[in-house]
C-alpha cells in the first residue's frame, strides 16, 4: 500500500483535486440554486411541499440511472456528474433552509413585522440570522453525499477519485482500491469538519435586536 502511495501521489493527487473540483462546482451552483427556491417557497407556501415532493422523488432515483438519463442530453463528463450532483442537493439542501425558517420563533417574527418591518426586511435581518445553524448541517449533509456520489461519477468519465477505484475493481488491484476508498472518506471528512468549524460560533445563536423603524 505504501508503495503505491509513493509511486503514484502524483496520480492520487490529481485524482484528489478532480475530486474536489467537482465538489465545490457544485456546492457553488447548488447554493444559488437552492437560494432562489428557497426563497420561493417562503413566500409561496402553497408550493413548498409540492417542490419539496418533487425533488424527494428525483433524489430517490439511483445515481447511475439518473447519469444514464441525462447522458443523451449533456453527454460523459464532468458536465453531467455536476448536474446530477446539483439537483440532489436541491432535496438536502432545501429540506434544511425551510425548515431553519420555519423553526424561527413566531414571537420574533410577529414583532419584527409589528415594529413595521417588511417581509423581506424579515427574511434578511431576522429569519436568516437565526436558521444559520440548520443552514450549515444542510449544507454538511449535502457536501458529504455530493464527495460520494461523486466516486460513482467516475464511471461516466468524469475523473476524481472514483477513477483510481474503479480501475482497481477492475483489475482487482487492491491498492487501488485501499487509496481510492481512504481518500474519498477522508474528503468528506474533511469537508464536514471544516464546515463544523465555521458553524462551531454559531451553534447558539441570540435572536437578533429588531431594529426600530
């Protein structure tokens, strides 16, 4: 195992960095995307659960199979690995935003509207502050599920780490197979950790002063 670490770290190297290129495309894309819905369900209620249904649908869809659905479209590569790896995030990740705004104490929000705040003026200055926390475990689960799937992505060609497993299942080499595996978990550990640091200050938020309008 050693040995092929030291003979190979340039190809597991890169191998890495594909991987983690295809993480935050998406992570980057995903967050905007999931902003807009987000945003369109707080203040279109009726058709939150409709949106929500829809993409618990789509995420219950194997990866391979949705890969092979959008192969015609968007052919092998990157391309469709990232868009695959984008609508599965819309699940975790709006899952996570609307319930962090839905979580927001009533009190809070009657008196930020009573002091003549407008809903958007609720939205920024109230409702996000405080759903900070949830937001991040989202965006943890998303970012840990993505650094997975995107090991499957390698069989359509789009490179990462999947790319040294693979091959390893294929010609039963089992270094491979240890270095593939270990450098994906690791990852995704990684990620997750960096992502608990960032959120650690905020595990316990105040509730922010409403402004006097």
């Amino acid at each position: 195992m050693i040995d092929y670490l030291i003979t190979h770290y340039d190809d597991l190297g890169k191998a890495t960095l594909e991987h983690l290129q295809i993480v935050l495309v998406t992570l980057a894309i995903s967050l905007v995307i999931a902003a807009g819905f987000t945003l369109i369900c707080s203040c279109f209620n009726q058709i939150a659960q409709f949106i929500l249904g829809l993409f618990s649908m789509i995420y219950s869809i194997p990866s391979l199979a949705l890969f092979a659905l959008l192969i015609p479209l968007t052919g092998l590569g990157k391309t469709t690995a990232i868009t695959v790896l984008v609508i599965y995030n819309q699940y975790l990740l709006l899952r996570n935003f609307l319930a962090g705004l839905d979580e927001v104490d009533k009190s809070i929000v009657e008196a930020a509207i009573g002091m003549g705040m407008t809903p958007v003026q609720v939205l920024i200055k109230i409702k996000l502050p405080l759903a900070k926390c949830t937001f991040f475990t989202g965006i943890r689960i998303a970012m840990v599920a993505t650094v997975s799937i995107a090991t499957i992505a390698a069989s359509i060609n789009a490179g990462g780490l999947g790319t040294i497993l693979f091959d390893g299942l294929r010609t039963m080499n089992s270094a491979k197979i240890f270095w593939g595996s270990l450098l994906s978990a690791l990852l995704a550990i990684f990620i997750d950790g960096l992502l608990g640091f960032l959120n650690k200050e905020d595990k316990s938020p105040k509730p922010p002063k409403i402004p006097q309008s």
